[in-house]
C-alpha cells in the first residue's frame, strides 16, 4: 500500500519559534517537504530568497492572486503572506508530507479546501515568554512587538479549532513531540479507507 503524503498545517503566535520548530524537524527525520510561502515583508539578516520565503514585490503577489495561484494569502502586519499552490499539490501526489507553516488566517482557509489536512499551532507556556522571545529577537521596533503581542490575543480566540496544541518550551521534545503526532495520524482509520476496503474485500472472499 502506497503512503499517502498528509498536508500539515502549522500555525502559532509570532515569536513562538515555530519557524525553528520546523526547520529541526526537516532536519531531523526524513520524509517531510516544506511548502516555502511567498510574502511582501523585506528579508531579515540571514535570509535567503528561496529558502525561508519567496520575497515578492507588492505587484508580482497581487498578480499570483488574480492567476488564483496561491492556495491562500492573508495581510499580517501590514505585508502579504501566502502559499504557492503547485509545490504543495505536487509533494502530496508523490506521497511526501508536506508542511505549511502559515498564519491563523491562512489556515482556516486551508483546511476548508483540504479538509484531510492536519492541524497543530504553536504556543509558548505563558505570554511573558512569548514577549522575551520577540524583544530577544531584536528584529523589530517595539511598536511592531506590540503589533504582534496584540495580534497573538486575537489569535488565542481561534486555536481550539486546531486538532493539537503544542507548547514549545523544550525544542528538542518540542520536534520529537510534533513527529510523533504526524505519524499517529497516518494510522487514523480515516486516511485509511483504501487499505480498510482492500482487507474487507479479502475477509468477504475468505467466508
């Protein structure tokens, strides 16, 4: 039976270090692809075109809009965000897993075109921990801290729609933690429904 690829939704409050959370577990196992975002926001010190993000200009997302050639896009602090379809299509059909590491925003609107997809957010243990992370940073002004500490309120409101929680305040059981997850649900019956009619149809034969 051919392992069929799950996409995997990560989402949690900015500063929550879901970024590293999920470039250790690339690093660590096999079998994953990472779906790259595209977005509007400039590159921080270190970042690549390519390899964190597509850094796009203004015009050449809102042209990816129109083409309908994002799965979904949401406006964050003042800068697009969104996922490049085809990548995303192409690993699910090869049978990788493939994660999404996107917004709130985007998620929702995910899950509505594949409701199958696995969801998981993000979370420090307290909101003092998530404002050291930010300013500890020391990537952005404190205005846009308090930006993101007031969106992170707004978002709480939403994460019980999301089928796991996961508190990273050890990275390393944080990576394990979320793998383990993953591949618990490749095992969920209803992402087995192939397999379970191969077996019925051999028990039927065998009356």
């Amino acid at each position: 039976m051919k392992r069929k690829g799950i996409l995997i939704i990560i989402s949690g409050f900015s500063g929550a270090g879901k970024g590293t959370l999920v470039k250790k577990l690339v690093e660590k196992y096999d079998g994953y692809a990472l779906s790259i975002s595209a977005t509007t926001r400039e590159p921080r010190p270190g970042e690549e075109d390519g390899r964190e993000y597509f850094f796009l200009k203004k015009e050449e997302f809102e042209r990816k809009i129109a083409e309908n050639g994002l799965i979904e896009y949401a406006c964050y602090c003042d800068n697009y965000y969104g996922t490049p379809r085809a990548y995303v299509e192409e690993q699910l059909e090869d049978g990788r897993d493939v994660i999404l590491e996107i917004e709130i925003q985007g998620a929702h609107k995910v899950k509505q075109q594949y409701p199958d997809a696995l969801t998981l957010f993000v979370m420090t243990p307290d909101a003092e921990e998530l404002r050291y992370r930010l300013e500890s940073r020391g990537t952005e002004t404190a205005e846009v801290i308090e930006k993101r500490m007031q969106r992170a309120a707004k978002e709480a409101m939403g994460i019980e729609k999301y089928e796991y929680i996961v508190v990273n305040d050890n990275l390393e059981k944080c990576v394990d933690e979320v793998h383990r997850i993953i591949m618990a649900a490749h095992n969920a019956a209803h992402r087995n429904i192939e397999f379970i009619d191969n077996i019925r149809k051999e028990l039927e034969g065998e009356v």
